[in-house]
C-alpha cells in the first residue's frame, strides 16, 4: 500500500466534491473489492476536491486515488465483517460539519446550493455512502494500529537509518504559556453598550436603519461585520456561545432580540431565516471598553500570581486553572499551540509577545503585560517561558519526542502495510483496463490477476 494512502488517506477522503456545475459525460465501474465497487466519477472528483482545495495533484493522481478508493473499501469491508460500531448520528453529526464548513467557504447556503446545483438536504444524501465508509475505515484503522507502541530502542534504531545529508535543520522553537485575565469594565460602559443597542433596535424596527448596514458599522464582531452581522448557523453547533445559539433560537423571523450579555460581550441578533435546526441571523457586538483604571486593577492581581510563580508557592497549570480567562488554554495548561504541539517558533507570534521575549530567560515568567486579543478585547497576560532551542540539526538530545512520533508513525504504517498484504488476497479484486499501467496498483492487479486462474 502506497505510503500517501497510509499517511493521508482520512484527510483526502473527509469530503465529497461539489462539483461546480460540471456534468458527468460518462460514468463507469473501474474497480471492485468484494461486493463494493468504484466508480470512475469517485476519483475524478476526488481529484477535483483536491484541486479546489489548492492541493497539489501528481503525475499519477489518478493511479494515487483509485489505490486509496481500494484501500479505503477494504477497510470498509472488515470493519462491516468485524461488526465495528458506526451509528447514524456519528455520520450525520459529521455531515452537518462538513455542511457548514462549505456554507463558510462559499459564503451563503443558497450560493452552496446554486454552485452545487443541489439542495443541502441532496447532498446530505449524497455524502451519507462515503462518510459512513471514512468513519468506517476510520475505525478499522484504528483497531490495526491501536496497541502499537515504541521504546526508546526502536527511535533510536530508526533515527540510525536516516541520512546525516536528510536530517531536517530547526530554526530556534520555544515552549510559551500564558495566564490571560481580562479587566472587567465598569457598570457606566456596561449600561452604555446596552443603551446603544437598545438605540439600533428601535432605529432598524423603525425602519430607519438596516440591520445589516448598522451592523457593519457598529458592530465590534470582525468575524461578520463585512457581512453586515449575518452567520448561517445550526442549533446543534458546539463552537458557538450557547447562550447566542440559545437567544437566536427563541426568535420569529424578523425579530430582534433585547440586548443581552455573552462572554464576548452585549449583542442584539435578528432572525432572518429558519428551516428546522438551520438559522440565517445578523448579530451586532458591543464590548464595553476597559479604562486604564481597570487594566491597572488587572495587572495588580497579575503581579500578586506571578509573585506566587517566583516564589513556587503556586505551580503555573493551577495558576491556568484557577485565573486564566482564555478557556482554550486550559485544555493545555496554558502552554501556547503551533503546528508541532507546543513549540513555535519566533514567526508564529505576534511582535508584542516576540519583543517581551528578549529579555525573559528560560523557566521566568514576564511582568503582566497589556495586549489586544484577536477581537481587538483588551486583556492582560503573564508569559511563561518554558524551553527554548538553539538552531540546530535533528538529533536524538534535543528532538527526542518528534522523532518518537516520527518512529511510531512508521510502525503504524508497516503494521497497515502487513495488515493488506495478509487481507486483500482474501477479497476479489477487479481493476479496469484504463489502470493497469499504474505502477502503484501491481499488487492489486496481481491479485486480480490470480483470481481469475
């Protein structure tokens, strides 16, 4: 099995293309494995997916998707035969999300709608075949690898194998964690916010105003504001303030909600469409700003925390816990995330942060310091800097845990490459004529080939 399929099969099979109004000329069976079969338009659209993704697709694109398109079905099919548990809301809940995230991407349900030349509720069907398989082949995979594990022999054994000339070279990373505490406004910029909601309500209800022009120019949202406050929203979504979601729900259409209060501050939502659990609604954001006074009182109690971090009376993961304001950070006792984990390097922050560095010393905590969030919410933070590396070559000293996950990675891949070499000789196999050059598919065209003697 390819090592692409091995390492990304799940990824590039997480969704099914919407084909931008491109009719299918002709459609055939090009491949068969036991009683699940693959049709040409499976791999010219997963080839299409790739492309609008901004994916770069091989020479041999196609020999690549149709090996994954077997392997995925023969997971499939011992997973049906070992009876692994998928149930419909598993499947469903998964569509829902890959659903929204192409609202997100195209802007609107009805510009999804129109490119796609389909109905949401159409592509749910469409989609629910192949997202049962992924979850399917998903959870077959997982049962393969699930105890692998590694020792610090077999890392070190697989590091020894790696070319000197082919080690990777880092840039200096850092381990960083944060406690964020944002001041609290006063009563007087509360009660304001309110009063200027309460002011674009009465002015939109009046027909003075349009929602959507007040909000792009009022609203503190930057996640919306150019989109005149609107979001296309689903009740069941997790990544949105429950209080919100809970708020727009209680709506008629063309309603507006009384001011109310979140975490991020006072909104006012409009209903303007519902259909079941899916909701078109504009929202404005005030955030009541903080004054000097507030931020000093803010920096005190952040001097009192790291006079207790100094003096080892309270540990930094109980200090996240027991003070930070930033909720995603507690999930990682407060240590700041990259795209390796934990370490980042000097590019992935912002110059506030990278200045404060320069004289901060490994295992310090910096003074509290004032800062504006990605809302443009004024909060104030201490940083800890846990470990930081010298530029250097890959080595086993101080690259230990990546080259492990390295090492593991290629244990799981083997054990996935043994698990088809013992499994597939067991289903029938077909491959059409148009790909039996593929270089990559010898061994299922051998297979193929074996069964008809």
């Amino acid at each position: 099995m390819n090592k692409i399929f091995l390492l990304s099969f799940l990824i590039l099979f997480s969704s099914k293309i919407i084909a931008q109004n491109q009719k299918v000329v002709a459609d055939k069976i090009i491949a068969v494995v036991g009683d699940k079969i693959i049709l040409k338009s499976d791999v010219d659209n997963m080839l299409l997916d790739m492309q609008r993704q901004g994916v770069p697709i091989p020479a041999d694109g196609k020999c690549l998707s149709l090996e994954q398109s077997l392997g995925v079905k023969a997971l499939v099919l011992q997973a049906e035969k070992d009876s692994l548990p998928v149930s419909d809301d598993e499947v469903d809940a998964e569509i829902d999300n890959q659903i929204r995230y192409f609202i997100s991407q195209y802007g609107s349900k009805d510009e999804l709608e129109r490119v796609a030349g389909k109905t949401v509720y159409q592509l749910k069907e469409d989609f629910k075949e192949s997202f049962r398989d992924r979850k399917l082949a998903a959870a077959m995979r997982n049962k393969i690898i699930e105890d692998i594990k590694i020792t610090p022999n077999e890392v070190k054994s697989y590091f020894d194998l790696i070319p000197t000339d082919s080690l990777p070279f880092y840039e200096s990373e850092l381990e960083i964690g944060q406690i964020i505490v944002t001041p609290k406004a006063s009563h007087d910029a509360e009660l304001y916010c309110i009063e200027q909601l309460k002011e674009f309500k009465s002015q939109i209800e009046s027909g003075k105003k349009e929602f959507g022009t007040m909000a792009s120019i009022y609203s503190d949202d930057p996640g919306s504001k150019e989109r005149g406050g609107q979001y296309e929203i689903n009740r069941n979504q997790k990544d949105l303030d429950p209080v919100w979601l809970s708020k727009a729900f209680l709506l008629k259409a063309g309603q507006i909600s009384n001011p109310f209060k979140t975490k991020f501050g006072y909104h006012i939502i409009q209903l303007v469409s519902r259909v079941g659990d899916d909701a078109v609604v504009r929202h404005i954001l005030k955030i009541p700003q903080v004054t000097q006074f507030e931020i000093k009182v803010a920096v005190e109690k952040m001097d009192s925390i790291r006079a207790k971090l100094i003096a080892q009376t309270l540990d930094f993961g109980t200090a996240v816990s027991r003070y930070s304001d930033d909720e995603s950070s507690k999930f990682t006792g407060g240590m700041m995330q990259g795209k390796d984990g934990s370490f980042l390097t000097i590019d992935q922050l912002d110059k506030d942060l990278v200045a404060k560095l320069k004289d901060l010393a490994v295992g310090e905590y910096s003074r509290p310091m004032e800062f504006s969030d990605e809302r443009g919410k004024k909060v104030v933070r201490i940083v800890y800097l846990k470990s930081k590396s010298e530029p250097h070559r890959e080595n086993l000293l101080d690259d230990y845990n990546k080259i492990s996950q390295s090492a593991i990675e290629q244990k799981k891949e083997d054990a996935l490459e043994k698990w088809f070499n013992d499994k597939i000789k067991n289903y029938y196999i077909r491959i059409d004529e148009d790909y039996r050059t593929c270089p990559n598919l010898k061994k299922w065209i051998e297979i193929a080939d074996s069964q008809k003697n």
